[in-house]
C-alpha cells in the first residue's frame, strides 16, 4: 500500500492507485462541497495556480475537472482556476464568468508570465501547442497540452527535450486512460490475466461530418490541426494500445481518404477546401510480435464516438466500448468448455480504478469523470511526486506512430516508425 496522496491505495504498473478509503474520500468531498473552502484548501497544503489557454470544448472539459478535482480526491496540492486565455476578450470574459476563472488574459505570452500561474493547461489547435507549451516549460511551469501532441515529430521531439530540461511535470492530455474500465483493462493485462498478447483491434468511429453540408472548422485545415480523423482520433487509439499492451508501433500499412473535398463556411461566405483525411485505416506490426488492425473516421453513420479496442491473448480477451464506458468484456480462457464465454463487468466497484471517490456502486460514470482523474493525476505529480502519464514522451511515441501512418498512405508501403 502506498499513500503518497493522502489516500491509501494498492500502486498500479501505470501508477494510477486504487483506494480502498472510499468512505473517508466521500466524506471529504461532501466537507469540501458545503463547507469553508478556504479552510479546506488549507488543510489539503500550497495551492497551485492554474492559467488556461483556449476557451472552447476542451476548454469546458477541463474547467469542469479543475472545479471538481479537490472536492473529489485528497490531493497534497489544490488547485486554483487563476486565469484563463482567449483571443477574442468578449469570449474570454464570458467563458471566465461561466466556466470559474478568476481573470483574463487575450495573450498567451501574458499568462505564462503571471506569478499566480504555475501550471499551464493548452487546450488550443495544434499548430499552437509546440509554441506554447516549449515557452511554459522555459519559463519553469508545469505544463497539460491536449492531444495530439504537435502536429509534427520535429514539433513534438522539441516539446518532449524542452520537458526533459525543464525538470517540471509535462503531461500529455491523452484523457481515455483515466476512464475506470480502461485502467482496469490496463491493469488486468498487466497482471498476465489475458496470457501473451497476440493481436489488437482499435477504432475510432464518430459520423459528425456524415452530411456534405457540414460547415467547415479549423479542424479541416492541415495547416491548424496537422490531420483529421487520423490525429484527432487515430491518436487516442494509438496511445490506448500502447498503454493497454505495452507494446510499441515498429510498422504500418495504411490508407486515408478524403470524401468531401470542400465545406461551407460558417455564415454562407463561401467554401474552403478540405485539406486533411476524413478516415484513416491501417494495419501495424507491433513489439513482441504483436499485429492489429485500426480505424479512425468521422463517417461512421450512427456511430456517435465509438472508441472500440479489443485486445487477444493467450488465455482470453478483454474488450472495451466507450459508448459504454462503466462496462469492460472479460473472457477468461481458462473456463470449462460448457460455461465459456465473455461476461460483463460492470466497473463502478470501490476497488475499481479511481470509483472509490464516487459514487455507490451501480451509479455510473460520464465522460467527463476522465478529465477529472487526468487533473487528479496530474495534480498528484506536482505535489508529490507520482510519475506522471502520458508524458510527453508518450505524446511524441504516438506522433511518430500518425506519421508513419501519413507517410505510409502516401507511399503506398508498408512504413517503419521511429521510437
């Protein structure tokens, strides 16, 4: 047992904890909910200070998990929502008063210099993350950028060495490894309940832009998001893997395809051109001599945000749907013949990963339950030390991974990856 953030807990190879004081964290959420929070924060120790750059979706998520992670966990740090950064000062002012934020800021190059910031969150496009999070880490601030990393290696290597010398917390916004069911997956793997993994199927399939007349984003332009559906999904699928099985990418064979090559503006002003992938597939060789096939695309019809992975071993199978995401599939291949077969386990127990400081069990979970242990995990690496995960490092693996993939489509060949 480990209790390094007050909590006491069995540690895990990912080093996300399992409390067992279910009880006692209730009762300090209920006591932070409706008591003095000042005295509260007092008596959880420093307060770390918070600016957020971007003031959009990723921007809510996050505001939310800030609100809510030291009501929830006992953590040896809280923090505080100093400031959050927007181009726009109207949007800005109106996000700080809906979202909790303390000020503004319409300059990003402001916020990392405030005294009252020590971490920084970048919940912005692509193209600006690399800027901003290699000038947060020189100015000695911890930092949580939203994936993908970057939107090149050369990006993402300069962001993963500007961490190493930085020495602060660097974290890598991959969200999905703090949904329950998946930490539980992670931790039945690595606890050898599968036997060997043989093979792995991911997708990640959503239908928003199904319609042709969809407006265009700035999440269609190369040049701002770096990829589509590959980057934008395809990321998140490729890190799961990783961070299920263990294993690392060494090769890919693969295909994209753009089916609408132009969108309407927003405001009927005219169309812009499409420039990046609307799906992405491929097959890849991993370590240990592991194969699977991926899927990442926003024209799934009907399939809202279906993030599926099944992982094949040796001795069973374990299978997760993120439209279903209390639940995880189990087939233990060491049954008897007569009674085989996938059983359902319904993770909302108090020794399942992070439900301790939930809910009773059979009261489920949302999405954005995740954002909120990604803060609690990160809050914990600041204050006292846990390893922090997905790092930055794991941010350029997948990288590496999206490129080879792009690379690979391009050519037409099977493309090896450089991890």
């Amino acid at each position: 047992m480990s209790s390094v953030d007050g909590v006491n807990r069995v540690s895990t190879v990912d080093g996300v904890g399992r409390s067992g004081a279910g009880e006692v964290d209730r009762a300090r959420r209920n006591v932070a909910a409706g008591g003095d929070r000042a005295g509260d924060e007092g008596a959880r120790g420093r307060t770390v200070g918070v600016g957020m750059v971007g003031t959009a979706f990723m921007g809510a998520a996050h505001s939310q998990a800030w609100r809510t992670v030291n009501r929830v966990f006992d953590l040896p740090v809280t923090a505080r929502m100093a400031v959050i950064c927007g181009r726009d000062p109207a949007r800005t002012e109106a996000a700080a008063s809906r979202l909790g934020w303390a000020a503004t800021e319409t300059d990003w190059r402001a916020l990392i210099d405030r005294d009252d910031v020590e971490l920084v969150d970048i919940c912005t496009p692509g193209d600006t993350h690399a800027e901003i999070a290699i000038a947060a880490l020189a100015a000695g601030k911890h930092v949580l950028c939203e994936k993908p990393l970057a939107n090149t290696v050369a990006e993402a290597e300069a962001m993963a060495a500007a961490a190493r010398d930085a020495g602060t917390v660097a974290m890598c916004g991959f969200t999905y490894r703090r949904v329950p069911a998946v930490t539980l997956m992670h931790d039945l793997v690595a606890a050898g309940r599968i036997g060997r993994i043989r093979q792995v199927r991911a997708c990640y399939l959503q239908d928003w832009l199904v319609d042709p007349a969809a407006p265009w984003t700035w999440r269609l332009s190369a040049d701002r998001a770096g990829s589509g559906a590959l980057g934008d999904l395809g990321a998140h699928v490729i890190d799961a893997v990783r961070f299920l099985t263990g294993a690392e990418f060494e090769s890919v064979s693969a295909l994209t395809e753009t089916f609408v090559t132009e969108r309407p503006l927003p405001g009927g002003t005219g169309n812009a051109p499409v420039t990046v992938d609307d799906a992405a597939l491929f097959l890849a060789r991993l370590s240990g001599g592991v194969v699977g096939t991926f899927e990442a695309t926003r024209y799934a019809t009907g399939r809202k945000n279906a993030l599926r992975i099944e992982v094949n071993g040796t001795l069973g199978t374990l299978a997760f749907d993120l439209e279903r995401l209390n639940e995880l599939e189990f087939y233990d291949g060491g049954q008897l013949s007569a009674e085989a077969g996938f059983r359902r386990i319904l993770v909302t127990e108090p020794d399942h990963p992070y439900l301790s400081a939930w809910w009773p069990p059979g009261h489920l979970l949302g999405y954005e339950h995740a954002f909120t242990h990604q803060a609690r995990d990160l809050l914990a690496a600041v204050g006292g030390g846990d390893p922090v995960r997905p790092s930055f490092e794991d941010g350029l693996a997948a990288q590496r991974v999206l490129d080879a993939v792009g690379r690979s489509a391009r050519d037409s060949t099977w493309t090896n990856t450089v991890h």
